[in-house]
C-alpha cells in the first residue's frame, strides 16, 4: 500500500477513533484534548483530499452532537482548501457541501466567532472571495441566534466593510468592467446578506417598537452610512455605455431602498443645518461615527438629488430654496475633498440645486448662514487651484449660477465679500464684470435698484476703483482686476452724466483719481521703464555673448520664472510691456472721457 494512502486512511481512522470515542460521552464531557484532536486529523483530510470522506462523517446523524460542538474548529482549514482545489471541482464541491453542513449543523455562537475570524484574517486579493465565500454561511448562523442578534448583525456588517475598505475602488468603465479584486460583486452581495434583517426591522416596525428592534436598525443604519462614504462616495455613479446593470448603482440602490424600508431615508436627507446630530444617532454612538457621517450624508443627498435614487419617494413640497439650504452643509463637505470624484459630485449636486431655481429668487438674509459665504470661497479655490482645467471651469460655470440666483442685495453682500477675500486678480476681475453688468441692469430697467446706484454704490466703487498697494502695486500680477477696474469706469463715465449722477461716480471723482487713477499712471511709468531698462540690459548683454545662448533665470511678478534662454526671456518682458501698453491705453480714454465732460459741465455753468 502507497505510504501516502496509509497515511490518509490513517488521519480518517484516526478521525472515526476520535468520533466513536466521543459518540458515548455528553456534550459536557467533551474535553479540550478532545476538540484539538477532531481538528488535527479533520484538517489532515482535508488537506489529503479527502473531503469527500469528512462529509459523509459529517452528514452521519449518529455525529450531530460532535459536529454540533467541534466542527466549528474546521472553518479555517476549510476555508484554506476552498482556494486551494479552485482547479478541482469534486474536491472543492465537497468542500463547499462541508461548510454548508457546518452552518446547518454546528453551535451558532462558536461558528459565528470561527466565521468572523476567518473575515478578519483576509488580506489583499482574497478579501473579497472570502467575505463572498462565508456570507451565506455567516447568515445562516445569525438568523439562528438569538441573544445579541442585533449585536452580531452589526460587528459582522462592520467587520466586512472594515475588510473592504482598503481595497481601490474601480472608477474607469474598464476597471468597473474587469472588477479585478471582486469588489463590485462583493459589495452587492453584502447587500443580500444583509435583507433578511432589513426585512425582519420593517415587520417589527409594523408590528411595535420593542428595544431589540431599534438596535438592529440602528445596526442597519451603520452598514448603509458605511457603506455611503465606501465605496459609494468615491465610486463613478453615471451611467456606463456597455454596461447594462452598472453594479455601483444597483448598490447605491439598494443601499437607498434599505433606508427607505426601514423609514429613515427623509429624516436623513433632512438633517437639520443646524449642527445638531442626526435624529438616529443615541448618546452610545462613538465620536468617529458621527465624523463619518458628515461625508456619507453628503454622498446620500447626491444619490438623490443628483441621480434620483429614491427621488420617487419625496413629496414635492419643499422649495428649491429650501431644498439648496439643506444640500449647503453636504456641498461644503465634497468640496473640501481634492479626489476628482468627491468634488465633482460636489460640483454636480451644487449645479443641481441652483438650476432648480429662479434667477433673482433666493434671498438675501441666505448669506447669514455662514454656508452660503463659505461655498462660494470654495469655489474661488477650486477655480484657482485645482490642476483640473474641466474642474476650475465648472466651477467658474457654477458660482456665476449662484450669484444669478440672488436677489439685488444678495449679489451686492456676495460681491463684497468675494473682493475682500479671493485675493486673485482673475476672480476679482470676474466679479467686477459682473458689477458692472448689475450696474447696466440698474440704469437701463424702469424699476429702482437702490444697490447698485446711489449711496449703496459708493462703498463698492471705493473697493473696485483702488490699488491694494498704491503706486507700488504689482500692476502685472493685477492685470486683470486693474483692466476690469478701468472698463467699468469708462462705461461709469459714459453712461452716467454728471447731471444726473446716478451712479454717484461724480460725487467720489476725487477720491478715484486720488486712489486709483493716479497711483496707476506712477505705477505704469515705473513699470515700463523698469522693464524696458531690462529689455535694453538683456540685449546688451546677448551682443557681448553672441556665440554662445547662455540660460538663465528672471523673475517676473515676483516669482522666480524658469530657467530659460535670453531670447525667451526677453519675449517674456515684452509680453509685459505689451500688457502696460493695454492698460495705459486705456487709462488714458478714461481721463480724456473725464476731462472732456467735466469740461462740458464747466463751459454750461459759465
């Protein structure tokens, strides 16, 4: 007989001799001795290929009370084989065929803990064919319990998504395709494990509110905000050409349809602003949970308001104003992420709430919630900062929808506090074009707009019409804001007479000129002749070194510019000198315009 058969049939013998043993005792009898020997020579089988064989030991009524006891001590090894006989069917069949009679068969509470560990002890690839292998087993177990059902429910829900966590989420059509780690299918499979508890809180709910109830959708309630912030809030959510059931949505569904049933959804889309806690949150929620939910509750609102799961399910009673209130906290939250797909949603649900609205609807005492300040700076940073050019666009795109939808006043407070805390040329440029737009409406509709005319006007002209720093201003680095600056006030000097002075831009004549017009022509002759000196240096000394295109560094605006060859240094500086020459020539119909209708008015009086 072949030495290695001996040695199987002897890990069986040795198997049945620890069975028969056990068969004459009580369950109290059992010894630990007992419980380390069935799970040597059990793991043995195993091991050898013998599945087939521990089955049938398993399936022997006359054994029920042992499996009962001690077969919750070959979840490990069994778990080992499954991934190891993947190539061969029969073996892992049995395997399989195992692990369901343990579940039919062994103590719940001690199978619970052998399942639990076996999930904890996964790592890297195999997380998910190990959560996926053990999830009918472990819901077989907790359906039986119980004592602490809730409980169970919960610590198996956060072990699992503690477990997935890590992974990447696919994000590109091709990754979502290949779901090279089985994330995907996993995450839709948790969903199934967890139903039958979802079903059993809706049938309690209908029946009383007994405690046991509350922990368990409580339990519910977690898994759904978990699963919200992962993978959901960084997970691609539009629809894919070429995938027909995109398997983040049907998540996102499903997670949305466990809120619904278990009649959470709209207290939680409704949280109130006001930095209280959630209305499911009880003193024992730990601090971390109620940190996480600020991002889940975020990504729950774009589900509905940005894709419309669950949409359905609202009345259609709340006003848009109401409903951008609500989203404004969420907003805030996904735009403070730097990963593109948080702050698109971010970008998305803002966008969904503003195209809701009406232009000139929302009120101005909005701005008193700090939110409505602290948005629009968001925004200003995206615009500036993000390396996204599609990103700073939207953005660009959306903060114009809000200032449309602002009532007079509104535009005027947001307009003020955009000039004094973008501290960006090419912002502040945007924002007072827009003034100047705000201006145009005023003078040219019948109605009155006491915020951009008369007394209310000056104190914004006094921001716009300056130069932070006089004369020694970077007239460079605040082209943009100086070239705004300068058309509003032609458009101030043409369209406004001095006779009427609706503006008031003739009350404060002197202070603009004092102020703005001329620190900026001493600025503008500093400049040009600062760089024209440079021009001169840099030609002079490409003569002396004609032989040779030497590289070197100039600093323009205050940063030091790459290094770089005379030759395009001095396309630099006459790319600035070029920008001089716009502003000068500018500056230069403003005070003609000014000259020739002060002038004017001079020659009526005489």
């Amino acid at each position: 007989m072949p030495e290695e058969h001996s040695q199987t049939i002897m890990a069986i013998d040795e198997l049945q001799a620890i069975i028969q043993r056990c068969q004459i005792l009580e369950e109290a009898d059992f010894k630990g001795e007992d419980f380390n020997l069935f799970q040597v020579a059990g793991q043995k089988c195993l091991e050898d290929g013998y599945a087939a064989q521990l089955l049938e030991v398993i399936q022997n009524e006359k054994n029920k009370v042992i499996i009962k006891n001690m077969g919750w001590n070959l979840i490990s090894p069994l778990v080992r084989c499954i991934f190891m006989y993947k190539q061969e069917d029969d073996k892992r069949e049995s395997c399989l065929r195992i692990l369901d009679q343990l579940a039919q068969l062994c103590n719940p509470k001690e199978l619970f803990l052998g399942l639990l560990e076996q999930i904890e002890q996964s790592s890297g690839e195999q997380v998910c064919q190990t959560v996926m292998l053990l999830l009918q087993p472990l819901q077989t177990v907790l359906l039986k319990l119980q004592n602490k059902k809730a409980y169970s429910v919960g610590l198996s829900l956060a072990m699992i998504m503690n477990q997935l966590t890590p992974l990447p989420v696919p994000y590109t059509k091709q990754q979502i395709q290949e779901d090279k780690l089985g994330l995907c299918q996993c995450c839709n499979a948790v969903v199934d494990f967890a139903k039958p508890f979802v079903n059993e809180v809706v049938k309690n709910m209908e029946k009383s509110s007994e405690y046991n109830d509350m922990e368990l959708k409580e339990e519910l309630i977690k898994f759904c905000m978990k699963s919200l912030k992962y993978p959901l809030l960084t997970a691609q959510l539009e629809q894919l050409e070429g995938i027909e059931e995109h398997p983040f949505r049907h998540f996102a569904t499903e997670i949305i349809n466990i809120l619904w049933n278990i009649r959470e959804l709209i207290p939680l889309v409704f949280v109130p602003n006001k930095g209280k806690s959630p209305p499911w949150e009880n003193p024992e929620f730990a601090d971390i949970e109620r940190k996480n939910s600020t991002d889940s509750l975020a990504c729950l609102s774009y589900l509905v308001f940005v894709q419309h799961f669950g949409i359905e399910c609202f009345p259609m009673v709340f006003s848009p104003s109401y409903l951008l209130l609500c989203n404004m906290t969420h907003i805030e939250v996904l735009l403070k992420r730097t990963e593109e797909s948080v702050l698109s949603k971010g970008l998305d649900l803002f966008e969904s709430c503003l195209l809701r609205m009406e232009d000139n609807s929302l009120l101005h005492p909005y701005l008193e919630f700090r939110v409505f300040i602290n948005v629009p700076q968001d925004l200003v940073k995206i615009m500036t900062l993000c390396p996204m050019e599609n990103m700073r666009k939207k953005s660009l795109n959306i903060l114009q929808l809000f200032i449309d939808k602002f009532d007079t006043e509104g535009k005027y407070t947001l307009f003020r506090c955009l000039l004094k805390t973008s501290n960006h040329a090419g912002v502040e440029g945007y924002i007072i074009k827009n003034i100047k737009d705000q201006i145009h409406i005023a003078l040219t509709k019948e109605y009155d707009n006491v915020w951009f005319t008369g007394h209310h006007l000056i104190p914004l002209l006094d921001l716009v019409l300056s130069l932070p720093e006089g004369a020694e201003t970077d007239l460079l680095q605040n082209s943009d804001r100086i070239m705004a600056s300068l058309n509003l006030l032609r458009y101030l000097v043409i369209k406004d007479c001095e006779s009427d002075n609706q503006t008031g831009v003739w009350t404060t004549l002197g202070k603009i000129k004092q102020n703005f017009l001329k620190p900026l022509r001493v600025g503008l002759n500093m400049s040009k002749a600062h760089y024209e000196a440079e021009i001169k240096n840099k030609k002079e000394n490409r003569k002396e070194a004609h032989s040779s295109n030497p590289v070197c560094s100039v600093t323009v605006s205050g940063e030091k510019m790459p290094a770089m060859t005379t030759g395009m240094q001095l396309q630099v500086l006459h790319s600035a000198l070029f920008t001089f020459d716009l502003i000068e020539s500018v500056l230069a119909r403003v005070e003609e315009l000014i000259e020739g209708k002060t002038k004017a008015v001079m020659e009526e009086n005489s």
